[in-house]
C-alpha cells in the first residue's frame, strides 16, 4: 500500500467512525429531552427510565465522538499538512466556531449527567436542550468546513497560494446549504430509526412491553419528519452537484458522456474501460430531469474532463445507489407510519410494521457511510476542488501504513466494546408490561 | 494582532495545562492508589473528574484549532516532524476518554470495571509524558532545525534523523516526565481541596509533596540537560532580562505551595499550585518569544492574513461571550464547596 492511500484510508476509517457518533451525539440528546419533558408532564416513570437510560448511552456515544473528533483534528495535519496550510486560514473559522459549539455542548452534557438532583427541572431540561442545539450547530459547522472542500470560495489564487482572503466568503460557499441540510436530516433520521428499529425488534417479542412502546413512539417521533423529508433536500443537493461539480455527479450516475436528456440509472455497475454502465435499470430523461428539472437538459460526462481528473467511478456509483436506495425505504416507511399513525392504529401491535422498522434499524446509518462516500470519494483526485490534488497535501512522512494500522485496530477495538455495552444496555431494559401498576404511575400534575 | 492572537494561544493551553493536566494527574493517582483507602481514593477521583473532564479537554480542541486558523504553517510544520508523538498522545486521549466514559457509565460488574480502570490509569501516564515531548522538542529547536531542511534533505536523510531524533532525547524526556509530575502535583494538590473526609486529605497532602519534589528533581534535570540539548532555550531562560525575576517568581510560589501543603492551607496550596505551573509555561513561552517554533516560524512570520485574525478575534469574542457563563456555572455547579455538600445522587 503506498502512502497517499494508506493516508486515505486511514482519514476514511477516522471520517467513517467518527460520523457514527457524531450523528448521534446530535439526535439523541433530543430524544432524551422528548423523554424527559414527557415525564416531567405526565409522571410516567418509565419515561424517566428512559430518559435516564438515552442520557448513558449519549454519555458513552459522546465521549468516544469527542475523542475521535479530536483525533481527526489533528489528522487534518498529521496527514494532509499541505492542505492545512493553504487552507487552515480561509476555513479555520467554521471550525473554531465548531471548537465553541462543542464547548457548549460538553459542558452542559456534564451539568446535565450530573445534575438531574442539582438543578431545577426547568433548568435540567434547558441544559439537554443546549446538548441537543450545540451538537446540531457542531455539525453545521464542520459540514460547511467539508462543503468549502466541494466548492471553495473566499480567496484568489496567485502562484498557487491563496490572497485576499475572505473567511467569511468561504463559510457562504454554495455548497454549504445542500450539505448542512442533508447531513442534518440524515442525523436525525438515521439515530431515530437506529433506536425505533432496536425497540421495534424487541416489540415483535413482547408487544405489550411498556418501555419499549414509549421508546419507539419517541424515537419515531426524531425519526420519521427527517426520513420523509430527506428526499427534497437530496433534490437541493443533486441541483448543486450538478451544476458546481458536474465530474462527480457523472460518477454517481455512470454518465460516460455528455448527453441531453440523459437517462436515470438504477443500480447497475460502470464499466470505466469501455466507458459505459452496464446492467443499470434507465429511465429516458429522469437524470436531466432530476438534475435540471428538464427532461432534454445537457448532463456533462465524465468525458468532459481528463481521465487523470477522474473519481473511482464505480465505488462513487454504487455508494450513490445504496444511499439513495435506503434513503427511499426510509421515506416510505415514514408516510406508512404517518399514515398508521393518522389512522390511530396500534403501531407496536402490527408486525409487519414492526418488522419493515426493525429491518430498518441499521440503514440510515448504512446511509450516512455511503453518502459521504459519495461525497469525498466522489471529490477525488482533488482535496479542494479544482485547486489542490489530494497527492500534494499528503505528508512527506514515509511509512504512513503503520499509523493506518495502529488506528484501524484502535478503533476496531473501541468499536467492538460499544457495541457491546450499547447491547448490554438494551438487553437490561424494563420488563413492565402495559396496564401493570408501575408503568402507569398516577400523573404528578 | 498576530502577537495578540499567539498570547490567546498560550492562554488557552494555560487553561488547558490547569484544567484537563489535572484530570490526567487524577489518572495518574488512579494509577498509583495505595493504601487501606485505595478504593476511596480512586472514587474521589471519578467524582472530581466526571463532569467536567469533557469540557476541559475542548480547550486542547481550541489551541488547535486556533494554531491552524491563524498559523497554519506552524500547525502543518508540527504535524509534520511531531507525526510520531503526536499519534501516540492521540492513542493516549483516546483511550483514556473512551475508558473513563466505560468505566462511569457501562456496566457496574466488578471485572469490567478494574479492567477499564487500567487502562484509564495507564493513558492517563502516558498522555501527559508525551505531551510534554512534544513541547519540549519545540523548546529544543530540533524541530525547527527539521524543518528547515527538511525541503532539500529530505529525500537524503533517513527516516530516523528527520521523524524521530527531532523529537526523542534526554531533554525531550525530562521534559515530558517534567509535565507529569506537574500534573500530578496539581491534581493531587485540587483533590485535598475537593476531599470531603481529613484521611483522604492527608493521603492526597502527601502524594502533592512528593509529587512537588518530583517536579523540583524533573525541572532541574530539564535545565541542566537544555545546556546541552537546548542551547537557545538555556539561553533564553538564564539571559533575558525577564529571566530572573520571573524564576524568583516561580521559585517563591513553589514555595508557598508547599509550605501551605505543609501546614495544610488547603486553599492556598491550590492557588499557589495553579500560579506555579502557569508561571513554569508562561517561562517557557517568554524563553523562545517571539518564536513559536524556533528557529523557523516567528509570530510575525507564520500568521494567517489580517482579515482571518480580525475575523478569529471577533468569534473568540463572541464565543467568550457564551463559553464563560456557562463555564462558570459547571463549575459552581460540581465544585464550589456549597456543592458538595448535599450528597450527590450516584447514577446506578
């Protein structure tokens, strides 16, 4: 393995756990502060179980997306010094706004883990509230920083270095909006079924089960806007893409050439030497549609730019159709669950429904993973687009697969005992079934 | 402006060194605990951490933060020829966040909870040492040196010259075993403050006096071996005309620290510790004033652009704004004395 890949993949394995934590450092502190404003309202103490109970996990989920992003911070350098020193002025300030964000955050995740007996109930909830604002606003941040890699603004180039720099600029680039949003959106959604998946599975056992029930109307409740209306923004974003990087957006779809009205296709795999996609279900007209919203529009192909300007289109392609594929289960299965929902149907009683959410627990994450492969394999070969090569910024350090190494293994570790104490979590929840006495204490009001 | 924004820099890792050096020196005394209350100890330690350990490690977030914003070649420059310790103290954060959040909030079974407990403990040792490298390979001018040539020569030197030697030699490790004894001094130092019955106290009084005596020994060793390995620091901190009054400066309040150790001022021990350790810093950052990196990058030659730092000045501004109240508010929440005394409900 050479250098600039083994820096690669070992920013892809950082990038690719960190994000797993990161997105739930952002929904779960809502759902916790659903469950405890819920309690404080009706006096269900199974709502203060499960207050108590998110509020750990977050604790555990927090801290390992605390220390890995710290650790990604310093790769920023340790692996791309190049980058960092062209770009550390224009988009440091997205990022030193994230560092005040994650300030918040931190401290009133502590006054709120510690603080259920110290403060009023009013200020408990506000300080999970902080929790909840701050991680969004962590994420909005570094994905404007991110989106400023996509399209960057705010500077001029003079013998490849950047004047007249303008921070400000920068964090307004035109990718900022699409990204944010999405990314968001998916938070929310993916953390939302993630915990409604592993209740819903438990329902299928034991549907009367009343802690399980309240988590799951909880969860969906995160989950289920973010997931119906993820598709718009994917819209928003595929417009931006087009327009502002139109090479990724031919990976994503298998576009070997430039065509008006270029057909959508579904599935399928690029063949990049014969230069087409094969076994791909198209659409005539869907992708300029969708791109462009018109049917005839003119969609650039990869063969609009050199074959060294070139992405790894099938991986950019395939992570594209997972993303949009289980984004799509997602969405459908939100409206079924709003039209149940609607309906006043039983949802933990009706199993086909629990079974189409419990099937549905690990793909908003397996979403996430494939979107933002989409995004920065999708960037390749440049670590800014159009103005700086990932090979430029990589390190000069020599032997750069032995920190790949040490960090994969650290993190497979860290990942393996998470997973483990989350399920260990999960397995010692309630067993009070619905009706029993202690699962309907009588309201504090 | 660029002066300005450098001493923000110190004045963060001042609070970071203070803050986040004393919950790693509370993983050190986790590692040493001894005696008929060991277990005491080691809970006294957890509670003094738990709610505040994550706050206080952001300040590490904003140094770097701040480094790459407003100097970012110093930021790629050390990340380069640091690459080493710099991925070893990462492992070393890691692994002591991840085991400390294992170990409060997973499963409450005696096995697991020993286990992560070590691990907490070792991180917590290594952590600081390697921090403490890394700044004292500044100090050196070894890394600047590497730098330097490291355009023309790179190809030519080998892998141990230019990504090791810069950063591993006696004065590097007296100086990172300087750091860890200054940590512990100040944890064990906070935690007779913190302790809430008089053993407690008295075991922490006694491992802040030998965690003092261990700082005078490492900081000694540290200037000696500058005289050969640092000759711009030594130079630095006996001949400016700053230098002497400034080390008799440090020098009383080491005393008063541990004169108050002695007689038990709690109080005042702390107040003297927190003076000791940021004086020690502050010397460090006046000995190689202006440079951040010597020999290469001085404040005036590495900063961003003026609109970047106006900019970062505004946000720091503003972000004071919010990070302080609510700073202060976890702190009278979990520290002040008025805290602690209504029992704390334990989290199952």
């Amino acid at each position: 393995m050479g250098d600039l890949l083994a820096a690669r993949s070992q920013m892809a394995v950082s990038l690719g756990f960190h994000i797993l934590f990161a997105v739930v450092g952002i929904a779960m502190p809502m759902l916790m502060v659903i469950a405890e404003v819920r309690w404080r309202r009706t006096g269900d103490a199974m709502y203060l179980e499960l207050a108590k109970r998110w509020a750990k996990g977050t604790a555990i989920l927090f801290a390992v997306g605390a220390v890995s992003g710290t650790v990604l911070s310093f790769e920023l350098g340790l692996l791309w010094p190049g980058f960092m020193r062209f770009a550390g002025a224009i988009i440091g300030m997205p990022f030193s706004l994230e560092g005040f964000a994650f300030f918040a955050e931190a401290i009133f995740l502590g006054v709120y883990l510690y603080g259920w007996t110290r403060i009023s109930p009013r200020a408990h909830i506000a300080a999970g509230m902080v929790v909840a604002l701050s991680g969004a606003a962590s994420a909005l941040f570094v994905v404007i920083a991110n989106a400023w890699m996509n399209s960057p603004t705010g500077f001029q180039l003079q013998n490849g270095s950047p004047i007249g720099v303008d921070p400000i600029a920068a964090m307004l680039t035109p990718a900022a909006f699409p990204e944010v949003l999405h990314m968001l959106l998916a938070a929310y959604a993916a953390t939302g079924f993630a915990v409604a998946g592993i209740h819903g599975f438990l329902l299928l056992r034991d549907s009367r089960n009343a802690f399980h029930r309240r988590a799951l109307v909880v969860a969906l409740i995160v989950g289920v806007p973010a997931a119906i209306l993820q598709p718009v923004s994917g819209d928003i974003s595929a417009r931006y893409v087009a327009r502002w990087q139109p090479t990724k957006l031919a990976s994503m779809e298998g576009q070997f050439h430039t065509e008006a009205g270029a057909p959508l296709r579904i599935g399928g795999f690029p063949d990049v030497n014969a230069q087409r996609t094969r076994w791909a279900v198209e659409i005539p007209g869907g992708l300029s549609l969708l791109a462009f919203h018109d049917p005839h529009a003119v969609v650039r192909g990869l063969d609009a730019v050199p074959r060294r300007d070139w992405p790894p289109v099938p991986v950019v392609h395939v992570a594209f159709q997972v993303m949009v594929g289980l984004g799509t289960y997602l969405a459908l299965l939100g409206i079924w669950i709003v039209i149940a929902a609607w309906r006043r149907r039983d949802l933990a009683a009706d199993r086909w429904l629990m079974r189409a959410v419990a099937l549905a627990s690990p793909m908003g994450f397996v979403c996430i993973e494939a979107g933002w492969t989409v995004t920065e394999v999708g960037r390749q070969p440049w670590v800014i687009y159009g103005v700086m090569r990932t090979a430029d910024a990589v390190t000069p350090m020599p032997g750069l697969i032995v920190p790949f190494l040490v960090i994969s293994a650290l993190y497979c570790f860290l990942g393996v005992i998470v997973a483990w104490l989350l399920y260990d979590l999960v397995m010692r929840s309630p067993v009070t079934r619905e009706g029993d006495a202690a699962a309907t204490a009588p309201a504090a009001a | 402006m660029a002066t300005a924004v450098a001493l923000i820099a110190l004045v963060a890792l001042n609070a970071y060194v203070l803050l986040a050096g004393a919950d790693f020196g509370g993983g050190v005394w986790d590692f040493f605990a001894t005696g008929p209350r060991r277990a005491e100890q080691r809970v006294l330690i957890a509670e003094a951490i738990g709610p505040i350990w994550e706050a206080n490690h952001v300040w590490l977030i904003l140094v770097v933060v701040l480094l790459f914003t407003c100097f970012p070649a110093v930021f790629s420059g050390l990340a380069i020829a640091l690459h080493i310790p710099l991925t070893l103290m990462l492992v070393g954060i890691v692994l002591r966040g991840s085991a400390f959040a294992f170990r409060s909030y997973g499963s409450s079974d005696d096995a697991p909870q020993r286990r992560w407990g070590r691990v907490f403990a070792i991180a917590s040792v290594l952590t600081p040492l390697v921090l403490g490298i890394c700044i004292g390979a500044i100090a050196s001018g070894r890394v600047g040196d590497m730098l330097d040539r490291l355009p023309q020569r790179g190809a030519t030197e080998s892998f141990v010259s230019l990504y090791v030697t810069p950063w591993l030699s006696p004065f590097t490790v007296a100086v990172g075993a300087l750091a860890l004894a200054l940590f512990a001094f100040l944890a064990a130092t906070y935690l007779t403050v913190e302790a809430e019955n008089a053993e407690l106290r008295e075991d922490f009084r006694r491992r802040a006096l030998w965690a003092a005596a261990a700082v005078f020994v490492t900081a000694f060793l540290a200037l000696i071996l500058a005289w050969s390995h640092a000759p711009r620091m030594s130079a630095g901190l006996i001949a400016s005309q700053w230098a002497l009054p400034l080390h008799i400066l440090t020098g009383i309040v080491a005393i008063v620290a541990i004169v108050a150790l002695w007689v038990r001022r709690w109080h005042l021990a702390r107040v003297a510790a927190v003076a000791q350790v940021s004086l020690i810093l502050w010397g460090w950052a006046a000995a190689q004033a202006p440079y951040l990196v010597p020999p290469t990058f001085s404040v005036g030659n590495s900063a961003a652009p003026r609109s970047t730092l106006q900019l970062f000045l505004v946000v720091l501004a503003l972000g004071a704004l919010v990070l302080f109240p609510s700073l202060t508010y976890l702190f009278r929440l979990f520290k002040s004395d008025r805290a602690r005394e209504p029992a704390p409900e334990r989290s199952e």
